[in-house]
C-alpha cells in the first residue's frame, strides 16, 4: 500500500478543511484529485507530504508516519507544486541540493530536461527565479521524473506550459513506470484522461466521489 | 549532517549574491574606512588615542547597527521562504528537519559574522600601516564578542522566524525586540530609572539580562572605569563583579541566549505546521 489514510481530519481557525478523510492508494493507482478552490486537495497532499500536523486519524505513507519519518517517505515521493516558487538559488546550486539530497545523479536530470527541450547546462549560472515561468516548470518536471519515485504528485502541473510543453510532458508520463502511482491534482480532467486509471472528487473538505476508471 | 553542510553551503552561496549582503558589508567595511578619512584614531578626546580608541568606537556603533541588521536580514528566512511556498518545495526532499534548520543557522551566522569581522580586522591593518601598535587583547576581546552577539541575534531571529507565518509580522516583531533591548542600555532607559530612584537590583538585573548592554559593558571592560563613556549600571557592575568574571559573563551569557531561542526555533519549527 502506498498511501493508508483513516479517517483523517485537519482545522484551520476552526474549519474542517480535511473532514475525517479515508482513502488507500495503491500502487499503480493513478488519480485525478479534482474538486473547487477550498476542496482541500493541497491541503491533503501537504499531509501526504509532512506538512501538516494531523488532528485526527492516521496516515502512512508506504507504511510510515510522514511526518515522524519525513526522509524515508519523501525518499520515494516526486512532488512538483502549482507554481514554480522564486528560488533563489541558481540551477547548478539546486541539481547540487536535489542530488544529494535525494541521490539523483545530476545528469538524469540534465537528460529529462533535454527531453523536454531544455538545455540546463547552457544555464547553469542562471538563478531559478530568474528563468521563464515554463523553464521553470519544465526544470520541476525533469527533477521530478529524474528522482524515480514510487509516488508522483503534481499540483496543476502543466498550469504554466505551453501546448508544445504540455504535450511533451504527457508524452514523458506516458512512458514511466505502470507500478508508479501518480496523485494529478487538476481541473483539467480532458489533459491527463489517458493517464488516470481513478478518479476522486473532493468538496468542503470531505471526498465526495471515488471512482475506478 | 551531509545535508546540513549542504544547505549551509547553498545558503552561504545564496547569501554572497543578496543586495543585503552587499549593503551590509559595505556599512562595516564603510564604517572603518570612515574613521580612517576622519581621522578619529588621531582625536584625543576621551583619555585613549589610536588603533584602541577607533575600535571602541566601531564597537560601540556595532552595537547600535549589528542586532538590527542581523535581524531583519535573518527574520525573513524561514518565513519569507515559507510566504514563497520555497519552503514547499525544498522540503519535499528528503531533508531532515534538523538539518535544514541548522543549516540555515549555521550559513547564516558565517554570512553575518565575517564582514564584521572582516571590518575589524580592516581597521586593525590600517592602524598598524599607520604606526599604531597591536592591541592583541582588544582584538580577541572584540572578536569573540562580536562573535557572541551574532549569534545571540541570530537565535532572536530564528526564533521569529520560525513562529511568526508573515513576513511582515516578522519584521514588526525584530523591531520590537532591536528597541526594547536598546531601550534598556545603561545611557537610556537604565539612566533614566537610576535617576528616579528605581530599586537598584532591578536595574542591574535589566542590565545584566540585556544582551546588548552586556556586550556594551564587555566591550569597554579593558578601558579605565573611569571613563564617562561607561554609564553607571557598567560602572557599578564592573566594580563590583570585577573585569575578568565580567567578560566571561559578556562572551557566555549571550551566546546561552541565542542558543536557547534558536533551540525554542527549532522546537517550534519541527512541531508546528511547516506550512
């Protein structure tokens, strides 16, 4: 099992914005999360990542609390956020953090960017704030499909490709691995239909619809 | 500790391409070559000439400027990266907690203690090119004490910074802290307490928890007590508790302080929600 969530529940000023939330995900699972503004998707992938401090309920994440194990579980996890966030550390110094971090070697990343038609070492002195908003996500995308994690999170991650990005980008999903399980945070359900096998729908806080596809 | 030195490195590396550092290196490094073009080794006003008496001064314009600088260039790490949604994505490797807190800290304090230091020294090359003789004392004095008090405000600020989720509010709240501190040196607040007749043991225990104004008296220990520039809580402190317990007390005392807020930070830190 991935993911094992039971019953979980987050407040923020008193709100549910996770409302005792259940869901397992196992491998190969593939899911659209889709849901309005305020559903509380990124809040239920911040919890998946150790963000936040549950106030109820248990998560493991491949078998272990996120948070008590933060580096075992985000060894095996891939996350690329909605926006790109104004690092600024330059390309060079930020390969270096991922690939010690998290043990990619820096060329996998170099190769994943060039599939994408972007050249990293011709930017290598670049600060990362300073590149095109798709530069950026496409520099996110490569990381995170150079890492080879069990698990992939994207938080709208197309939201800022152009249609030529875009493709590219779906075409490097299609070919990672069938036992890698992938969380698409998305309102563009039309995009990743090929790519999802489920399909779970949140609203207020609580998950209204899960659906196998 | 692989990935502390890690995020040490990228955050002294990040820091060396800041506007703020560059501003701040060149107000120690502007401020010594100011005393050397104004000539204030040469003034003879107060008892003490040369190398020792620029250094006093340095260090006492070091007090005012060094825990507000430190301050709102540090309040922002944590919380401006956390603001950013930086934080989000540097901590979706697996990084340690521990790690990139004290990471963070540790590149942090080479980034604000060096160019002081490095302003010091200046100002010591200068004083020697023009004659004066070394005041190896003074210069280990101030060194350590200038080490101290980094680090004391680096703890301040890492505090903030880790329980204050606006970077705004954390800004207000360096301020707050830089002007109450000040507020309570012996040539303000404690002044004037002393001439209304405020109970004595509170004043000096204001004086001595004050980390500013232990370093003020630590600072001007090696001088003559005498001086008018020492202040009364000082001059009653150094008499009594005597030079040498005095400095110690000046070097250990802050450095405890930042320790303890940089430990309550970090505490903070890894039990609070991180975003």
């Amino acid at each position: 099992m991935i993911i094992k969530a039971k019953n979980i529940s987050k407040k923020f000023m008193r709100e549910y914005v996770l409302d005792h939330i259940s869901f397992n995900l196992k491998s190969g699972d593939r899911v659209a999360l889709m849901g309005p503004n305020g559903a509380g998707k990124t809040t239920l992938v911040r919890a998946i990542l150790g963000f936040y401090k549950l106030d109820g309920g248990s998560l493991e994440v491949f078998g272990k609390n996120p948070i008590k194990s933060r580096v075992e579980v985000l060894g095996g996890i891939s996350f690329i956020p909605q926006l790109p966030p104004p690092i600024k550390l330059n390309i060079e110094e930020l390969l270096k953090y991922v690939s010690k971090s998290s043990g990619i070697p820096k060329e996998a990343i170099v190769k994943e960017a060039k599939k994408m038609d972007l050249n990293l070492k011709a930017n290598l002195n670049k600060p990362f704030f300073k590149l095109s908003g798709g530069m950026k996500q496409k520099l996110l995308i490569a990381i995170a499909l150079s890492k080879k994690s069990k698990l992939l999170i994207f938080d709208e991650p197309t939201a800022n490709l152009d249609p030529k990005g875009r493709k590219q980008f779906y075409e490097l999903l299609s070919g990672i691995n069938r036992e890698c399980s992938t969380i698409y945070i998305t309102h563009r359900l039309d995009e990743i239909e090929g790519l999802i096998n489920r399909k779970i729908y949140m609203e207020l806080g609580k998950i209204v619809e899960d659906e196998r596809l | 500790m692989k990935n502390l030195a890690l995020i040490a490195y990228l955050d002294i590396k990040e820091s060396l391409r800041s506007k703020w550092f560059y501003v701040y290196s060149f107000v120690f490094g502007g401020l010594m070559a100011l005393f050397f073009i104004t000539g204030v080794s040469d003034a003879v006003v107060m008892g003490f000439t040369g190398l020792s008496r620029m250094l006093l001064i340095f260090i006492q314009i070091t007090i005012i400027i060094l825990p507000i600088f430190i301050l709102i260039t540090t309040v922002k790490s944590i919380a401006g990266d956390r603001e950013s949604h930086i934080l989000e994505y540097m901590l979706s490797f697996p990084v340690s907690l521990k790690s990139y807190y004290w990471g963070k800290m540790a590149g942090r304090f080479v980034t604000v203690f060096l160019p002081v230091f490095f302003a010091l020294l200046m100002g010591v090359i200068f004083g020697l090119i023009k004659g004066g003789s070394l005041p190896w004392g003074l210069i280990l004095l101030y060194t350590v004490l200038i080490f101290a008090l980094c680090f004391t405000f680096l703890g301040i600020a890492f505090f903030i910074s880790s329980v204050v989720k606006s970077t705004d509010i954390a800004l207000g709240s360096s301020f707050s802290v830089w002007i109450l501190l000040l507020a309570f040196i012996d040539i303000a607040l404690i002044g004037l307490m002393l001439q209304n007749r405020l109970d004595d043991k509170i004043i000096l225990a204001l004086a001595m928890l004050n980390p500013i104004e232990v370093f003020r008296i630590g600072a001007i220990s090696l001088f003559d007590p005498e001086l008018t520039v020492i202040g009364p809580v000082a001059y009653y402190l150094l008499d009594s508790l005597g030079r040498n317990l005095l400095i110690i007390y000046a070097v250990v005392y802050p450095v405890a302080v930042g320790g303890v807020f940089a430990l309550f930070g970090y505490i903070a830190f890894k039990k609070r929600d991180l975003l």
